[in-house]
C-alpha cells in the first residue's frame, strides 16, 4: 500500500504544478489530476504485477 501512497501523492503534486498556469476551470483541474493519479495506480500495479 505504501508505494501507491507515494505514486498518487507525486502525481497529484506533479498534475497540479503542471496545470496550474493554463487557466482550466476547477472542474477541469480536478478532473484532470483525478484521471492522471487513477491511471498512475494502474500503470504502477501492472507494472509491479509483472514483476517476479
């Protein structure tokens, strides 16, 4: 459970900093940084998954 903590917690960090000047409503920021950290968790389970 403790790398998804810190997967979600540097792509939240890392979508936001990178959003932050394109002037996207709040709607758009949240949903943004919402599908990259679900998408981060999958890629990083799958990743891990495949790994022996």
């Amino acid at each position: 459970m403790f790398p998804f903590y810190i997967v979600h917690q540097t792509t939240i960090i890392a979508t936001a900093f990178a959003l932050r000047g394109l002037g996207l409503p709040a709607w758009g920021e949240a949903a943004l940084t919402i599908a990259a950290t679900a998408a981060s968790c999958v890629l990083t389970y799958e990743t891990v998954r495949r790994i022996a």
